[in-house]
C-alpha cells in the first residue's frame, strides 16, 4: 500500500507532517492541533501515533488535544527532553514501528539546536530513504543553536551529510527564501546555488513548500553541509579575518554569519 507524506501548514511557517498509510496516520511535531484535526477529520484518518524531534513549543503544543480527540495515539520523543504525554522514550539506534504500518523509523540524536533532539530516519514504499529532522536541518540552512555548542550542531549536520544521497528531507520549517539569500553571500559563484534560488522563489510564488528537499541537493546548496569545499572556507575566512583550520571552525564562523544577517 503506498504510504503518501504530507506537509500539514501551522503557525507562520511551520509543516507538521503527516504520514498516511490506508486510513491510518501518524503526525510528526504538532505544534498546534486545530491544523491536524482538520486533516483527519476531512480524510477520515485514525490518529496511531504522533512523533517528537524536541521540547518546542511549536513542536509539541498540539498534543494534548489530538489526544483529546484520538486518546488512543503512541507518543513517541527523545528520551533527554521533557516531551508533554510521552509513552515511548527514544535514544539513539531505538527503532519506531507503530502498529499497524509497514515502515519503521530509526533514531539518530542530532544535538545542537536542543541538547536532547533526535531525528527519524527510514525507508518507505520500496526503499525511499526518508528523515524528519525536526529543527536541526532547514532547507540551504540549519537550525539555531539554542542549548548545545557549534561543534555538537555540525556533528549532527554530517550525521545527515553521511546518510543516502537520495533522501528526503522533511524539514519543519519554510525558511528557504531567507536561508538562500543568505547562502548567496557565502557562494555567490556556486552555480547550483543560484539555479535553486530561481526554482525556490518560482515554488514560493505558486505558495507551495519547498521542502522536502533531499540530502544531495544539500550537499550542493547548503553551506553548512559544504564545510569541507574550498568556495565555503575561504568565504568564512573571509568573515572571520583569519583562517580557519577545521570544518568545526569554519561551521562556527557560518552559524554566527547567519545569526547576524
Ligand atoms: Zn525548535
């Protein structure tokens, strides 16, 4: 049965996703309920289970309705934050296979923007990798690094880098507007760069997400998953007015750019 990923719109710029498999759901950080109930309600979906990426309140302010209206709903979250109605308390490795489906999630713990933020990642409908990854990657940017250190954020960003080139990439917010102008002040001569600024801003006019986007058309666009090109060092060197000797050096000098751009 095919499985269908759909982006639920909350907040400014939020997308809480739902993932869909016959009539039942799960929904990852609902920030808000209202969105999600609407969804359900329309599709005639039942409500199995609901993921957590971290202690947000945009991520996790929904639950206590949906449970109200679904009592019935697995949460799942990560097993360092203090998740709202948590059952299931997830580390690193921990496997995520609701009842019911035929796709599981596996834990990876990306500290940086929260200390204890994991992310999901697997394979669904013939083996399209996916991951749900919460705060920590946004489309061409990352996430703010609000409780851990630059080092512990790009540590989770390679985990990302590392993983099939191929996946999807469900980020939980539209910031890639901002986050390509941004980008362009990095590598105003990255080729690929400037053509996705163009699609980006076409995709926004016709007001559709430009997520998910997939790990390699990061690895071409998103500076903080390109630490290693020369393009990208020499820019934050620029930046920083001395060199920059180690990619964690130089994700640092990039996040602090971007924190005050
Ligand atoms: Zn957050």
């Amino acid at each position: 049965m095919t499985i269908k990923i759909l982006p639920i719109n909350a907040f400014n710029d939020n997308y809480i996703w739902i993932i869909v498999q016959g009539n039942d759901a799960v929904v990852i950080d609902p920030g808000q309920a209202g969105p999600v109930l609407a969804v359900l309600q329309e599709k005639n979906l039942d409500l199995r289970a609901i993921l957590v990426t971290h202690h947000h309140a945009d991520h996790v302010g929904g639950i206590a309705a949906l449970l109200e209206y679904a009592p019935a709903t697995v949460v799942y979250g990560p097993a360092h934050e203090a998740i709202p109605f948590r059952d299931v308390a997830l580390r690193e490795g921990d496997v995520v296979k609701p009842d019911g489906f035929s796709w599981a999630l596996s834990v990876l713990e990306v500290p940086g923007h929260t200390l204890g933020h994991i992310a999901y990642f697997g394979q669904i409908n013939q083996g399209q990798p996916v991951l749900f990854c919460g705060d920590t990657l946004f489309a061409t940017g990352c996430g703010r690094i609000f409780e851990g250190n630059s080092t512990q954020m790009h540590q989770s960003i390679d985990k990302f880098r590392k993983l099939p080139q191929n996946t999807l990439v469900f980020c939980a917010h539209e910031y890639t507007l901002g986050n390509i102008k941004w980008a362009l002040e990095v590598e105003k001569g990255n080729p690929d760069l400037q053509q996705w600024s163009q699609e980006a801003q076409a995709i926004r006019n016709q007001g559709k997400p430009t997520v998910p986007t997939t790990v390699a058309h990061e690895c071409k666009t998103n500076p903080f998953m390109r630490v290693a090109q020369e393009s990208v060092i020499k820019a934050a060197q620029i930046r920083a007015g001395r060199s920059l000797n180690a990619p964690d050096e130089v994700f640092a000098v990039l996040r602090d750019w971007k924190n005050n751009f």
